[in-house]
C-alpha cells in the first residue's frame, strides 16, 4: 500500500478495489482489532468506476 499507493494503512484510509468486469468491490480499512475487508458482489449491475490514469485518486467523504 506504501509504495504503489503511497498511503498509509494505518492513517485511516479507505482503499477501494474494484473487479476487472465492475461487479465486485472490495473495500480495505482499519478496524480496532486489525484490518477489515468489505466483499461485496452486485448481480445484474456494475459499480460506476472513473478511468485510471495512473496515479492514485483521491476521495473525501464529507
């Protein structure tokens, strides 16, 4: 996570990845005991995903 995303596991970031096809989405934080691992898989849609262009994008949940 350090050198390919250049964030911190441990600063409170949520990393986010999605399948190659767009319907499953991991989510990876920290939890109180460790890290925790969201799994989720969508049916019949996709997960709305912004093209890559390299570097890392940054979000805020406000």
């Amino acid at each position: 996570m350090i050198t390919s995303l250049r964030q911190k596991p441990m600063g409170g970031a949520v990393f986010a990845f999605r399948g190659r096809r767009g319907d499953r989405l991991k989510l990876l934080c920290r939890g109180s005991p460790g890290f925790c691992l969201h799994h989720m898989v969508l049916q019949r849609c996709r997960f709305p995903w912004p093209a890559s262009k390299g570097a890392p994008r940054r979000h805020r949940a406000d």
